[in-house]
C-alpha cells in the first residue's frame, strides 16, 4: 500500500532503483536461513541476472486520476443525500 509512495520519495535520491513484487519474491521466502546479509545477496543475484521481480510503479499522472477515481463514489453519495 505505501510502496509506491515509498518509491517516490526515495526515485530523487538513487542511481537506480528497483521495485520488488512481494508476491513473487518466492526465492527469498522459500529459504530456510533468514538473514539480511543473505537476502541481500539474493536479490542483488536476481537483479544482475535480470530476473528480479519487478512491481508496476503508477506515473504520477495517473496517480492523480486514480485518487480522483476513488473519492469519487462519496461526492455522489453526499450530493444525493443532500438533495
């Protein structure tokens, strides 16, 4: 929910950066050591071999309509309600 936030606020400050999809990240989470050396290791392998996960990352324009989208619903609920 706050990824795409997240990645917004940190895109300014990086060379390069990368979204990971949690939902398939399977090769981290199927590990039986849990560390976050290991992790790390793990996802900068993924990254360098280009079969990182990625997540889609809305632009921000779309962002702005999608916000609009989804309040959208309650400005026609309340304006009904007052008429």
């Amino acid at each position: 929910m706050c990824s795409q936030w997240i990645y917004r606020r940190l895109a300014p400050h990086a060379a390069r950066l990368e979204l990971g999809n949690p939902a398939r990240m399977k090769s981290i989470c199927s590990g039986k050591k849990k560390r976050d050396k290991l992790d790390a290791r793990t996802l900068a392998d993924l990254l360098r071999c280009d079969m990182f996960p990625m997540a889609y990352v809305r632009p921000p324009e779309l962002e702005g309509l999608r916000r609009q989208l989804r309040f959208r619903p309650l400005v026609v609920h309340n304006n009904f309600q007052i008429i």
